[in-house]
C-alpha cells in the first residue's frame, strides 16, 4: 500500500508540513555566553530557545549563500 503525504517519524504530527517540523537539540554554552544570550531575549521579548532557534537559523542561511 502506497503512503500518502510526505513521510513523517514517530511522534510527529500530522498537521505539521516535515519541512516546518521542529526538532529538539541540546547545547553547552559558556556562562557568559548564555548570559549574553538571555539579556538579548530578554530586550527582544523572546525566549531564550526561541532567540537561539533565530540566530542558528539566520546563521544557516547566511552559510548558504555564501557557498
């Protein structure tokens, strides 16, 4: 039997495209790192996960274009 849609793993959720699926990951940053970090989020009125999901991604996209 052939699958419909695109293909999903365990635990995703059907209303969500794969393509926008958000993943977990775990980092150790240093303290004064993750300071930095919290006082941004905090100025911009974000989570901090929610900053560094940004940043990582903004990060991606500029090393894509520059390759």
């Amino acid at each position: 039997m052939a699958a419909s849609g695109p293909e999903r793993g365990p635990g995703s959720s059907p209303s969500i495209p794969t393509e926008r699926r958000a993943a977990r990951i775990c980092i150790n940053l240093r303290e004064d790192t993750h300071d930095d970090l919290r006082a941004i989020a905090l100025e911009e009125g974000r989570s901090l996960s929610n900053l560094c999901a940004h940043l990582l991604e903004q990060m991606l996209e500029q090393l894509k274009g520059s390759r």
